[in-house]
C-alpha cells in the first residue's frame, strides 16, 4: 500500500490530474475507504470534494470487498436529491484507485465540534438533530439505511447565519440499499468486513459493519437492520449534543455490553435546566427493541421540537399507563405530537352521537329518535320471544312502545307551553 501522503492517488502521467478533468488542490480528510481531497473540476470551473480509494490486486477478496462498497457508496448517494445529504457528481476509476467527485461542503464535522468541548445551544442542538432526521427520511423513504449515522459524518456547511452551519448526511460507503419503504427490514449484516485497523470513534472493520459507539443492539448482535438502526444513532448524537458526554463510554467491549444491557443516565441529571422530556425522548430512541423506537424520522423530530416547544405535554404524554392517549380538546399541533412520542397510541373510537348531522334542528333530531327507536325496541321484543303470538292493534302496540321508549331516550322531553295570547300564531316546537 503507498506512503499515507499518497494513499488513493497513484501513478496517472499527470498525478494532479484525474479523468483529464479534476485537478487536486489539496488533502482535506480521510475516510475508511481512502482520502478525501478538494479539486477543480476545470470542465464546470467549480471546486469539488474527490474521495479516492487504492485499488488492490485482483485476487484480494478484502479489496475487492472494498471496492465494491466504495461504490454502492455512489450509487447510495447518487439517487439522493436532498439539501441535507452531501451530492454525488461523478465517479469511475483509474489503472491503481477509484474515485466519487461529490458536493465540497466548506465547513466542519460534528465531531470536530463536539471534540473542542463545545456543547451546543438547546436551540442549535434542536435545529441540527431535525435537519439531520429530515436526511434520514427522505434516505429511508427511498430504500437506503445509512447504518454509520455519527457525528464525523455529519458535516456542517458554514453559512451567512450564525450557529453551526446546515446539516449535510456523508459517507453512505456501509449503506443498505432497499426497497422504498422506511419499514423495511433489511437481511443480516452476518460478519461482514473491511479489513483493517479496530478503532473507537471510526467505522469497526473486521466484524459487524458500524462504529461501536453509535451502533444499535440489533447490529451488535448481526441481526436484521431497518431504518430504526438510524434513529437509534441519531438517539445517541442527539445525547451527546445535549450533554458532551456519550451515553455508552469505554472501550469496545464496555461499549458492547452497554449497548446491549445497560440504560445511560437521563441526560436532564446531567445538564441543569434540561427539560424532562428530552429524557423521554431519548428513552425511546434508545429502547433496546427497534419496535419500541419511534416509528420514523420524521416522528422523532416531531417529538424533539415538542420537547423543546412544549416539554410538560412530552412529559405528560411518554408517562406510563394511559397518559399518552390523545384526550378531549387536544388541537391538531398535540394530535401530531401525540403520534409522534407514542407512534402506537390506540385512537379513540368516536361516540355513536356524530352520525346525526349537527345541522339538524332539535326537532328533527327528536322525530328521527323517536323513529327509529321503536323499530329496535320491536326487534329486541321479538328476538327474545315476548311478542304476542296472535295479531295485535298496531297502533295501540306501536303507542306503547313509543311510550316507553320515550320514558327512556328522553325522560324530561321539554312540552311546549301554551301561547300567552291565543291570537298570536304558534310555532312548530324547536
């Protein structure tokens, strides 16, 4: 493999010249594929982002393995057209490495942020965990599970508003393509690999495909993976956003057995002032059975702004028993929120009262009773074998009944009172 200062760019006649099109500038990062470098496309006359890979012999099951996840990461990316999710432009390869000309997003990682003991603003926490869910909802709307979501993968593109810049999603090298729909479930990971170094805070090659810290249970143990993997990822950079701490700390095996068994501190213990509900939240971010997660991105940023917006309804409605149930008088704001927080919250069946048409006047609605309830009372009568087996006088029986049901149904019927002056013209009852 070349020196680290030349790692995924090797012998072309002009080394600073890709495709006969790109021209590197600069050495911008590294990634676990390769390196990522800023270059000038001379065709469109734009400064561009080229994530590069070496090219191994053809024999290497590993590099053949990385090349072909170096690509599904193009091809992940390339059906995406969202402002959250850093753009692909071009890619191909040359005799000895690949390439992806992509979106140059000038800027910082989440990482880098989160790493100089920066604790964000609750406001700028909020914003940035919600554009990063809005990325993943519309990936998953369209078959594509990230699998690596953490915080050197969120970049944030600086911009002329104060704050930590726009969210763009990157690295879809270990994403899983599927079908169009968020609630998918994905086939097992098994034992997929990379090859190479196992390190904290990057992608864990070797094993299961992830990093250790923001994987979820299911991944750990090699199982099926749906779009719930993600959010349990986002759960965790959210925690970390609000308190500057991970909820699962150690190494990688105190990690493991965290993830898998343990529940991290409330983060409201943490940070003084931290409304209650960002707790609930994360519980259920957080919960051990995909199942028990929100049931989407987009719920999960719902419930994020309702914990900042309205915390003690959060509160209220993630409490145990019936408490999440949307009540009476709950506007359409709540309902969402409601949906969101408790994604399998039964609704409640409405009462029989609404098949009348509320424009109906009370007279009407007393006639339409009156009408129909006798022809039930009959139904009931006969079922049960009370009806006389010889023929009765309909009106006599059908005045009983009414009588009676009226007893029922309508115990203070108001009578209308005699007009005051005889000479004055009578209305129908009201």
């Amino acid at each position: 493999m070349p020196p680290d200062g030349q790692q995924g760019v090797f012998s072309a006649p002009d080394p600073t010249l890709i495709a006969d099109r790109y021209e590197i500038r600069d050495r911008i990062g590294r990634g676990a594929f390769g390196q990522v470098f800023e270059v000038y496309d001379r065709r469109l006359k734009r400064l561009v982002a080229m994530k590069t890979m070496p090219i191994g012999q053809v024999g290497d099951a590993d590099a053949q393995e990385d090349l072909r996840r170096f690509y599904n990461e193009a091809r992940s990316v390339a059906r995406l057209s969202h402002p959250g999710i850093v753009t692909v432009h071009d890619f191909g390869e040359q005799d000895d490495f690949a390439w992806i000309v992509m979106e140059l997003v000038i800027g910082e990682t989440l990482k880098a942020v989160l790493d100089a003991g920066m604790r964000p603003a609750l406001a700028e926490t909020v914003r940035v965990t919600c554009e990063l869910l809005e990325a993943l909802h519309y990936a998953h709307g369209r078959g594509i599970v990230h699998r690596d979501v953490k915080p050197a993968n969120i970049l944030l593109a600086q911009g002329a508003s104060e704050g930590l810049g726009d969210v763009r999603l990157a690295d879809f090298g270990i994403a899983r393509i599927g079908a169009a729909n968020p609630g998918a479930v994905m086939p097992a990971m098994g034992t997929e690999t990379l090859g190479g170094a196992q390190l904290e805070g990057q992608t864990l090659v070797g094993q299961t495909l992830g990093t250790p810290a923001t994987m979820s249970p299911e991944q750990l143990r090699g199982e099926a993976v749906s779009h719930r993997a993600d959010l349990w990822s986002a759960g965790v950079v959210l925690y970390e956003m609000l308190t500057g701490q991970k909820p699962f700390p150690g190494g990688i095996p105190a990690i493991y057995a965290a993830i898998l068994s343990a529940e991290p501190p409330p983060p409201s213990s943490l940070v003084p002032g931290l409304p209650r509900a960002f707790d609930a939240v994360i519980a259920t971010a957080l919960a051990k059975s995909a199942d028990q997660r929100f049931i989407s991105a987009q719920a999960m940023a719902e419930a994020i702004r309702g914990a900042a917006e309205n915390p003690s309804l959060v509160e209220q409605r993630l409490a145990p028993g019936d408490a999440a149930l949307p009540r009476a008088g709950d506007d359409e704001a709540t309902l969402r929120l409601i949906a969101a927080v408790t994604p399998q919250a039964p609704v409640p069946r409405p009462i029989l009262r609404p098949i009348l048409r509320p424009g109906l006047r009370p007279g009407l609605r007393r006639g339409f009773m009156l009408g129909l309830m006798p022809g039930l009372a009959l139904g009931a009568l006969a079922m049960q074998g009370l009806l006389p087996s010889r023929p009765i006088e309909p009106p006599a029986a059908i005045a009983d009944v009414v009588s009676a049901v009226t007893e029922l149904v309508e115990p203070r019927l108001p009578v209308p009172h005699a007009a005051a002056d005889a000479s004055e013209p009578k209305t129908a009852l009201a």
